[in-house]
C-alpha cells in the first residue's frame, strides 16, 4: 500500500500545521493553513511544493493562509460545502459522504457539526488516519461554539466508529490542559492517570502530543466516556444518557 509522507510542524500559539506528500504523483496538500509563512517555510524544508489545501472549517486559525498560499501555487482548495462562502478561495465542495483523490490516496469527508455547523474531517482508510481539525483533540473535544452539544456528540460517535487504530491528528496542542480536566472528572482511571503523567514530560520537552490514536482516546478522553461508572458518578448523573452526561462533561470544560 502506498502512503503519504506526513510533516507537522506547530504554528500560531497552539495550532499546528501538517503536509502530506506523495512522492510518486508529487502531490503535497496542507490540512487546514493556519499561517501563510509557516508553510510556506515548511514546504521549503521539505522541497515540496503545494498542490492542495484541505480546509476543516471556516475558523481564522484554519483558514487565515489560504488566499496568499493559492495566489503563490495555484492550489486547489477543499472544504465544506456548508461553509463555502467562508472558505476563502475554495474551489471543491465537499459533503458527508464525498470521496476525493489525492495523490495515489482516497479521502473520505465525514461531516461532524459542533464547533462550526459545516466542520468535515478527512478520513484516509487505506493509511488509517483521520485529520479531525477542531472535532477531536488529544484528551478533549472542541468547544461548541455553532452547533448543539446533540449534534457535537453525534459527530463524535460517527469518530468513535472508526477503526480503533485510527490515527488522529487534530488542529491544537491544548492536551495538558485537557490532562487537568479530565483527571478532574474520572481520577480514578489508572490509564488516564499513566496517561497525564507521560503528556506531563511530553511537553516539558516541547514534544507534540498529536497525534494521538482512536484506541488511545476511547480508554482516556473523557469526551468519549460519558459511560464510563465513575464521570456519571462524579457529575451526579448514574444512569443518565450518554448525550447527556457528554452535554454536562462539555458545560464543566467551559468553565473549568
Ligand atoms: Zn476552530
Ligand atoms: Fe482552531
């Protein structure tokens, strides 16, 4: 099976930036362009040159490096068709569902409302990897700014579905702080708490904590664990819903 390359590299304060390349059909696309000069000097350390962006949704720090990245390549850029009018530049609509190939790799668009109404992440099957933007971060989720708690909780369970060993790169390093909160409503989960201790020294040394693995987040993100005896316990809530112990578990995050 042939894969892509993957570079990723910290931009902003706590975005990160990452390229995917194809050596063979020499195709490099940018998931989501934080900042023009990131990756611009990303893609000159690499030699590569950009063929594509794959925007996730219309947020500034996803989207803020588009028109002057197009203007310098002549890339082609993808996003959410219900989000195209704020996707500068776009040229290829996409929906749930949607295929697309890139370089010898077929993508699949899964829409995951919540953060923004149109978010989509890009799921590669065939390299086991999802690029979930600001749906799922390592240890937490993004905040529901456009859409219901309802519908950020649907699209998480659409994630939770994919293969465990699915990879997952997402659009943050917000993960200490996800450590803190989520130690903060299940203490007692030994592999989280094994967890936070090794995020703890990740970062101490400047190392990425994304990407993370699904298998990883379905034993400690708290954001998929509105099942788990003791966060029903702890929020006051044994027996209750899964949507709405993750609705409380996302109201205690905001004001944490
Ligand atoms: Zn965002
Ligand atoms: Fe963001």
């Amino acid at each position: 099976m042939t894969t892509f390359e993957i570079f990723q590299f910290p931009c902003l304060n706590d975005n990160y930036g990452v390229l995917l390349h194809d050596e063979a059909s020499q195709t490099t696309a940018s998931i989501d362009a934080p900042e023009a000069a990131a990756i611009r000097s990303a893609l000159a350390k690499k030699n590569w040159s950009l063929t594509h962006i794959l925007n996730t949704h219309h947020h500034h720090d996803h989207t803020g490096g588009n028109l002057d990245l197009k203007t310098e390549t002549n890339c082609t850029i993808l996003g959410p068709r219900a989000e195209a009018g704020r996707i500068p530049g776009i040229d290829v609509q996409l929906s749930e569902g949607d295929t697309y190939t890139l370089g010898s790799s077929n993508l699949q668009v899964l829409e995951t409302p919540g953060h923004t109404l149109g978010h989509i992440v890009y799921w590669f099957a065939g390299q086991n990897t999802v690029f979930a933007g600001d749906t799922l971060f390592t240890l937490g989720c993004g905040r529901v700014f456009e859409g219901t708690l309802d519908q950020m909780w649907t699209s998480l369970q659409k994630l939770m579905k994919l293969p465990p060993a699915t990879v997952i790169y997402s659009g943050h390093e917000y993960t200490q702080a996800n450590a803190a909160f989520a130690l903060s409503i299940e203490p007692g989960n030994s592999a989280l708490q094994a967890r936070a201790k090794l995020i703890g020294d990740m970062r101490a040394h400047n190392e990425p904590t994304v990407p993370t693995t699904l298998k990883l987040e379905l034993d400690t993100n708290p954001f998929l664990r509105p099942d788990s005896q003791e966060i029903q316990k702890i929020l006051g809530l044994i027996g209750a819903d899964s949507a709405e112990v993750f609705g409380e578990i996302r109201r205690r995050k905001d004001s944490f």
